[in-house]
C-alpha cells in the first residue's frame, strides 16, 4: 500500500512540476513604451531650432518599428535607419546609416544635428502631445504625430508653429550681410 506520505510527496513533485512547465512571458518595455512605436513622428524642434516642411512638402520625420528595432525617417534631405533599444523611458538609438543625396549645407545643416541627437539621445517623455528625446541636459528633440501644412501662427497651448529651417539657423549669426543678400538701388 501506498503510504500518505507518499501520496503527499508525489502531489507535490507532480505540482511543481506542472509550475515550472506554465510559459512565462517576459516583460515588454512597458506600456508606455506602445505609444511611441509604429507611429510616424515629425521633427518639431532639433537642438532648439525650430523645423518645417521642406521646399516639395516633405517634413523630417522618424518612425520606430518594433518588429524589427529599426528606427527610419527622413533627416531633411536623405533617408535614414538605424537600430534603437526602448526599455521602459530609456531610449538609445545605434549607429545611424543614411542614403547619399548631394545636398545643400549637408555638413552643417539640420541632417547633422538630427545625426547627433539621436546618437545623443538617452530617455524620452510625452508631454502636451509631443514627443520629446532627452539626455542629461535636457530636450534634444521634439516631435509630434501631426504633419505641419506651411507655416503657422502660434495660438495659445497649441502645436509649436511650423518654420522653415535653413542651415543658416545652425550657424552663428553673421556679422555682415554677404553682398549677394544686400539690395541693390535700381
């Protein structure tokens, strides 16, 4: 016969076992995270300067694709990708690869500084709709889910206006006016 002990052992060798099989899932970067991802987000502000669209309607943008960890967008002349991690707030984006557009003020336009940010990048937050890529210092970056149409005036608590931003906004101001700017008398 089969003593109580037994009985009682085998139960609950045979419950822990049952236990240990049951699969587990693993811990997402958080619900928070859900937010940000799969959304095409359109660059506001990059290191303090304030962006729009472009001369043919395209605005610079980025996308993250959770699926595969890839961020990708367009930088305000090429298009880019590159890999990111998201855990929780914490947000760091890999090395950055980029078509090859001859362009204007490549090397000191906003394509660079949108480069560095997002190298620079380190946490994110939402905050009154806009996304924001953060460091230690502060906001690198601000974003926003709606595409800018032109410009506009800034009303009250609404959207940031949208801008044009030259290279020049990069630069530090000019002390003389090029010749080729000045107005000549007719």
């Amino acid at each position: 016969m089969i003593s109580r002990v037994s009985v009682i052992a085998w139960s609950f060798f045979l419950g822990i076992l049952l236990v240990s099989c049951v699969k587990r899932e693993t811990a997402g970067p958080g619900p928070e995270a859900a937010g940000i991802e799969g959304i095409q987000w359109y660059f506001l502000e990059v290191a303090g300067s304030t962006i729009s669209p472009m001369a043919d309607d395209k605005q610079p943008h980025i996308l993250l694709d959770p699926a595969r960890n890839q961020a990708t967008g367009f930088s305000g002349c090429n298009n880019f990708f590159g890999g990111y991690e998201l855990d929780g707030s914490s947000l760091k984006f890999g090395p950055v690869g980029a078509t090859r557009m001859a362009c204007p003020d490549l090397e000191t336009g906003l394509e660079t500084e949108i480069f560095k940010v997002l190298d620079q990048t380190r946490a994110w937050k939402i905050q009154e709709e806009e996304l924001l890529f953060l460091n230690d210092s502060g906001v690198l970056v601000r974003l926003t889910q709606k595409k800018c149409s032109g410009l506009s005036a800034r009303s009250g608590s609404g959207p940031k206006p949208c801008i044009v931003m030259t290279a020049r906004s990069f630069l530090p101001s000019l002390k003389t006016i090029p010749s080729s700017f000045k107005k000549t008398a007719g």
